[in-house]
C-alpha cells in the first residue's frame, strides 16, 4: 500500500474532532429512531425499475447473481432479487 500524503488542514480538523471520537469509540453520530434497518430490508425497499440504476449497470449484476449457479447467497437473501429487470 503505498504512502498517502494529508494536507495539513485535514489532519488539523480530525485533530479539533479526536477528543469527540475518542469519547465515544464510535466515529460515527448517533442513529435516529429505534434500530437501524438491516441490509436485506434496505435492499428490498430500494427500486428496481431499470431508469433508476441504469448508469450503474445493476441489471447485468443481478442477472449474473440469479443465474450464477456457483454463487453461494442465502436463500432469504436469493429470494430479495428480482427475477425480472
């Protein structure tokens, strides 16, 4: 992995931010609301129509995810992808 070079300014931010993510362990800010959704009900939530991934090209992923007979994917997780795009 090659060295990575900072500008100044940044490392001086984290810096102003360290004592906040030291405290917590986190890094992250708090989730809103009760529970986070997991990743199976956000991918069922999200839209599949082809005008809303076609830059993406997330029709040939899916494709090649129902058809791979090698793949190994849960069943609940199988059974979230579109059998038509």
């Amino acid at each position: 992995m090659p060295l990575r070079s900072y500008p100044v300014a940044f490392g001086l931010r984290i810096l102003r931010y360290l004592p906040q993510l030291r405290a917590s362990s986190m890094g992250w800010p708090p989730v809103l609301g009760d529970s986070e959704p997991d990743g199976l009900s956000l991918f069922k939530q999200m839209p599949m129509d082809s005008d809303s991934w076609s830059e993406a090209l997330l029709g040939d992923a899916i494709a090649y995810i129902r058809g791979s007979i090698h793949l190994r994917l849960p069943q609940h997780w199988k059974s979230a992808f579109p059998t038509e795009i």
